[in-house]
C-alpha cells in the first residue's frame, strides 16, 4: 500500500513538473499571446533561414515574431507578417532587416528604430527592409570577385 501510494505521488509530481515546463516553453515560443501583440507587413528580397516562428528583435531583444511568410505572385518577393508586443511603438521610418546571430549561428528579423513623429499601426507596412545574405555568394564575390579592381 505504501509503495503505491509513494508512486503515484512521484507520478503527480512528473506530471506536475512537465505541466510547468509546457507552460514556460510556450511563453518563451511566443504561442498564446495573440492578444498582446499586433501585427505589421514587411517585403523581403530574400528569407533565407527565417521561417513562421523565428525572432524578431530589437536592440537585442525579442520583440516579436515571425507569424507567416508567402512568396507574392506579382513582385517575385517574399511577404511576411510580423507579431510585435503592443508595447512596443515603432516609428513609421523604422527599418527591417534580416540578420544572423554569427557564421555557424541562425539568422532572426532585426528592427532598426527610425526617428520619425509618426508610429506605424497594426497592418502597416515596414517599407524600409533588407533580405538575408547568403555566406556563400559573399565568399565566392571574395575569391572570384578581385578581378575589375586589377584591370
């Protein structure tokens, strides 16, 4: 009697445990905070390593998130609807740009703060973007590129 008593006590507090971990992870992913957040749009030339999900950032600092990525028919780019925390008011010359944390790191959204007196509002458009950049086209500009200075 005392060891099934002792066992299904330590399976309370497992299951007790993991309940507490679920809900940490999915305050840290972002998932559930709908209401504390609003949305803007941005255009990117490339996304390469950003997918639905990933960071956005300001000064350092997770501000937001990637909620949907889909490539535009029209312009050949790829459109993205950002989640932002509602506390956090951006100047509608704010710029977004697409970074990597180092050269074996993963790449996360960066906002640049603009300095004007108006605020983008939910749905506007960040004009002011930079896609991702690839390493690879960078080393091959490197070690094929040397040639117009030279001539």
């Amino acid at each position: 009697m005392a060891g099934s008593r002792l066992e299904i006590a330590a399976g309370a507090a497992v299951l007790a445990v993991a309940a507490a971990f679920a809900v940490y992870a999915a305050k840290g992913a972002g998932i559930g905070s709908g209401a504390e957040s609003y949305d803007l749009r941005a255009s990117f030339r490339a996304v390469d390593g950003i997918s639905p999900g990933s960071d956005v950032r300001l000064a350092g600092i997770k501000v937001g998130t990637i909620s949907s990525l889909t490539l535009n028919p029209e312009t050949y780019r790829a459109d993205a609807v950002i989640q932002i925390r509602k506390d956090i008011v951006l100047a509608e010359d704010s710029a977004i740009l697409i970074s990597s944390e180092g050269l074996l790191g993963g790449n996360f959204v960066e906002i640049l703060p603009g300095g004007a007196l108006d605020n983008l509002g939910p749905g506007d458009e960040i004009e002011d973007t930079q896609g991702s950049v690839s390493l690879v086209s960078l080393l091959m500009k490197f070690v094929g590129g040397g040639g117009d200075a030279a001539e």
